[in-house]
C-alpha cells in the first residue's frame, strides 16, 4: 500500500465532489420538481403569479388520495412486482447456463451463438410489438400478466447472457481447473466455485433485470387492456392522462410511488455493492 | 484408456454440456422471439397495410428503394446518427467518469451512488413526464414563461423542433450515464483489486494507467454498454414520443417507422425502414464482439 498524505486524501476528495455535485443536481432536479408538484395545490398549480419551485400555499394530500381512491394502483403495484419477481428470475438463471457455457466451454460455434443470440437485440422493438401480439394471442395469454413473463426474458436473457458472461471471464480459469482435478464435474464446479465468485455479477444482473421489467411500457401498454391487469409504469400513464387532460398533481404522485419498489431494491443492495467496491478499494 | 482418448471424452462430454446448456435460451428466443422477427422480414418485402383495399402484394425490394430514394429518409438517418453517436459518446465518458470516482472511498458516497442510480432506475416513461414538465412545461406559470422563451430562442438559431431534439438527447444523457455508470462500476468490481495494484505501481501517470490498465480491462463492459447504447439511441421510441407530444419535427428512424405504421398503417414499408438498421447494428456488434473477445484469446 502506498501511504497517501492526508494532504492528498483531501484533496482528492474535493474533486470527486467537486465533480459530483453538478451532476447530483442535474440528476436529482427532475425528481425535486415532481415531488414538489405533487404536493401542491390545482389552484397554485395554474396560478401564473406562483413560484413553480417551492410550494408556497401550503401541502396537500389529496393527489395522493386520488390515486388511491378513484384508480387501481395498489393491484397496478402488485402486478408489477409479481411480473418483474417472475421474469427477473427465469431470466437470470437462463442466463447464468448461457453465459457459463459461451465464456468457459470451448465448443465449435459458440462465437456464432453468442452473435445469434445478441442477433435478437438488433432487429428495433419499434415493430416487434405488432407480430408478437400475435404469439400471446395463440399463446392464449391475451390481456394476461403471464403475457409479459413470457415475453420480458426475450430481451432480458441476451443482456444477462452478455453481462455474465464478462463476469465469468474474470474468474481465473486456474481456479476452475483445480475444481475439476479434483474430480469435480462441471455443474459442480459451476455450482460450487464459479457461481460465488460471481455473485456480484448476478446482482447486478438482478437489479438491471428487475428495473427493465419494472419499467418494460410499449408490451405492457400494448398486450394488456383491463385496468386490473396493468402494471404500475402503465396504469400510471394511461389511466391519468385522458386525451389531453393530465391530471398533473397524481401523475407526479403515481410517478413517485410507483418507483418506491424500485428504489427500495437498489437501497437493499446498495450496501451489498459498496461494500463490495471497498473491500478492493482499501486495500489500494 | 489412454490419456488422448480420456481427453477426447471428456471434450465431448463438455460439447454436449455448452449445447445443454444454451437449451433454455434457444427455447426461449426460438419459441417466442422467431415468429415476430420472420414476420417483420417478410412483412417488409410486401404491402402490408391494414387500410389497402384487396390482399397483399409481395413487392419484393420495393419498400426499400423507395425509402432510398426519399429525402425524408437520409433526414432521419442522419438524426439518427448523429444522435446515436453524440449519446453514446457523452453518455461513455459520463458514465465512466462516474465509476471511477465512486470506486474510491469517500464519506457520503452511498448516497451519491444512489443518486447517480436513479435515472437509470426510475422507469423512463414516468421520468420524461418529469422531465417534459421541466423543459416544456405545458401549463402557464411563470416558469414556464421563461422556458417558453428558452424554447423559441433555440428554434429560432437552430430550427423548428430543435428544442425538442435537444431535450430528447439531454433525456437520453441523463438516463444512459447514469446505467453506464453503474455497468462499469460493475465491471471495475469484477477486476481483481491486485491488478489495480499492480498497475499503480507500474504506470507513470493517472493518465497512462487509464489507457494502458482501466479501459483494457473493463473492455466487455464497455462494450456491452456501447452496444446498448447505439441500439436505443437508434431505436429510441417512446421517450422521443413523450418528449415531443407526438410532434415530431427531428425524426429518427425508430419514431419514423412507429409513425408509418401506426397512423399511415402501411406496415410493410415501416418494416423496411427499421430493417434498415439492422446492417448498421449488426458492423457495430461484431466489431463490439472482437473488442469483447479478442482472437487471440479464443486460440488458447
């Protein structure tokens, strides 16, 4: 290790803030201003003469209770966590078999897979949603929630293939191999020596997946139509926008509940990853 | 046994295992995703369209000469470009600025790290409603009175629906660093922390060990994160949508295919226009791929 003053140590912490804070804020900005229009008023709302930053005529409550009262968010919020629990899951593990056999086995063709595979993420969703309409409907899974834990893991399996894959590269093959040495089949070396070394890959491969199930739109909005069967991200959108009217005050209300789940995964790993980071970092 | 012949089995036996174990993917992308892609390439050599009168026609190549030869197209490609590479770029060097600065300790970092999450966590549909509300705010205040002017002052120097365009990029900025950001810091984690190390005591400068040591090794990560930012910059859909209120005056290729096949309903023509890209896409994966798996590795 090499002894850093504490000179430097200051110093180098002012950059990294230095550097941050403006990025803090042009990040936090948007949410600052939905919560704040959340709570406020219609009357102040509309009022040209009002200072759209701060709320200056006292919070209110009702944006909030219009949501739970006049639509279904709470099933809304309940769909999407058992859609994005379910395909999260199905996801990962597919890609965990898929991203150990590209990065260690060597077979003829795995670099033609991994192409095919990725192969999916290049034709534009633009349209994708038209003709995959049609594979729900014969699926029989029209207006359903099994619609889309079908049809997520088609774009969430290449992305964690890919993302496990680099991970499982990292580990050094010489672990691996003195596994299978000593007598161990691949399965159990993958199981028992591979897959803990890579846990911080898999989380991460969690929460990227939970959070594009979470926040999936064009196959929510276009595979289901019953208001119980929505999920938070498109209940919110569709239910509080009605032509041009925006219901401004519980959008912003929904927009902040709705992410809560969110937020609240990432915080549940937040110690998980950086703890992680600094248990490299100190030692440097 | 001889010891070739044990090696041979034991090579089998591991073929027949990489194959097993890519089953379930095939399965999935075979089963749900085949028919949707075929359906799009044929539907683009035809005259699809839910609105013509009498069947469909098979029209072979049709759809994609008259795109060529429409100015309207080379506008939107373009766009397109432009706002795929611009994107890409500050989005990389944002995201990688990110990382770095929140691999080494400091006091607070946990919640910085949080709000460096947030864009990329926050579902984007409902996030660009925020944002929609802060760069085109739709009803009077005072705000947005001076945005309004903000607006038409960049319209005027730089054309009808620049501010638009301007908003879509800065939207697409603040949510990509931030998922690049934590990619690479991801990636960063991966990398043994002796390798780091090593690097620091063997490169001259801050510089110099970012080239020769940190972007080396976190080349599948940058790679990945490339590639999905070309792909949603060039297909970017919704958030164009939502930004624009549907108006949209600086196309991209994405928002022109929805619309030819949404409101003109002429599907085939539509489909050749988002295959289009898929050329361009397909260079940048495989060059992507080299980067992530360079040949001489796969030799070993």
């Amino acid at each position: 290790m090499i002894a850093r003053s504490r000179g430097a140590r200051i110093r180098s912490n002012v950059f990294a803030y230095a550097n941050l804070a403006p990025y803090v804020f042009f990040v936090l900005f948007p949410f600052y201003f939905m919560v704040v229009t959340s709570f406020k008023s219609n009357a102040e709302l509309y009022n040209l003469k009002s200072i759209p930053f701060w709320i200056q005529s006292g919070a209110i409550m009702d944006h909030y209770a219009l949501l739970f009262q006049k639509t279904d968010f709470v099933t809304w919020m309940k769909n999407s966590l058992l859609v994005a629990t379910v395909a999260t899951t199905a996801s990962v593990i597919i890609s965990i078999l898929a991203g150990y056999s590209l990065a260690r086995l060597r077979f003829r063709g795995a670099g033609s897979f991994g192409t095919a595979v990725f192969i999916t993420y290049l034709v534009p969703q633009t349209l994708l949603f038209l003709p995959l309409s049609q594979v729900v409907a014969w699926l029989g899974l029209s207006d359903s929630i099994l619609a889309l834990m079908i049809t997520y893991p088609t774009f969430l399996v290449p992305f964690c293939t890919w993302l496990l894959m680099g991970y499982f590269r990292t580990i050094p093959r010489e672990v691996e191999e003195c596994a299978l040495v000593d007598g161990a089949t691949r399965m159990q070396t993958l199981w028992k020596v591979v897959l803990p070394m890579a846990v911080p890959g898999i989380i991460c491969a969690v929460l990227f997946s939970f959070t594009l199930c979470w926040n999936e739109f064009t196959y929510a909005l276009t595979f289901i139509s019953q208001s119980a069967n929505k999920t938070a991200v498109v209940g919110v959108t569709s239910d509080l926008i009605r032509g041009d009217i925006y219901f401004w005050g519980s959008l912003m209300a929904g927009a902040l509940l709705a992410s809560i789940p969110i937020v609240v995964v990432y915080v549940l790993f937040l110690d998980y990853y950086v703890s992680g980071l600094t248990a490299g970092a100190v030692k440097g | 046994m001889s010891s070739r012949a044990r090696v041979t089995a034991r090579r089998r036996r591991e073929v027949g295992l990489a194959y097993l174990l890519l089953a379930p993917t095939l399965l999935l992308l075979g089963g749900v995703l085949a028919y949707p892609l075929g359906w799009e390439v044929w539907t683009s050599f035809t005259s699809l369209s839910p609105r013509q009168e009498g069947g469909t026609a098979f029209v072979g190549l049709e759809n994609y000469r008259r795109h060529l030869e429409d100015p309207q197209f080379w506008i939107a490609a373009t766009v397109t470009v432009v706002h795929a590479v611009v994107t890409t770029v500050a989005k990389l060097a944002l995201g990688l600025g990110f990382a770095l600065l929140l691999a080494r300790p400091f006091r607070g970092r946990a919640l910085v790290f949080l709000a460096v999450f947030l864009p990329w966590a926050y579902p984007a549909s409902v996030s660009v409603i925020g944002w929609y509300w802060t760069l085109s705010p739709p009803i009077t205040t005072a705000y947005s009175v001076f945005m309004g002017t903000l607006k038409y002052a960049v319209d005027g120097a730089l054309g009808t629906g620049a501010w638009a365009f301007l908003s879509v990029t800065l939207f697409n900025i603040w949510r990509g660093s931030s998922f690049i950001g934590v990619l690479l810091l991801a990636g960063i984690n991966a990398v043994p922390p002796e390798l780091f190390e090593y690097a620091t005591l063997e490169s001259k400068s801050a510089w110099q060990r970012f080239w020769v040591v940190t972007v080396p090794l976190l080349r599948p990560f940058l790679a990945l994160g490339v590639f999905l930012s070309l792909t949603t910059g060039f297909a970017d859909l919704a958030n164009v949508w939502m930004l624009t209120a549907g108006r949209i005056v600086f196309p991209i290729i994405g928002t022109h295919a929805y619309w030819l096949a949404i409101k003109a309903g002429e599907f085939g023509s539509a489909s050749a226009l988002s295959l289009m890209l898929v050329p361009f896409l397909l260079a940048a994966l495989l060059v992507l791929f080299r980067l992530f798996d360079p040949p001489e590795r796969e030799a070993a």
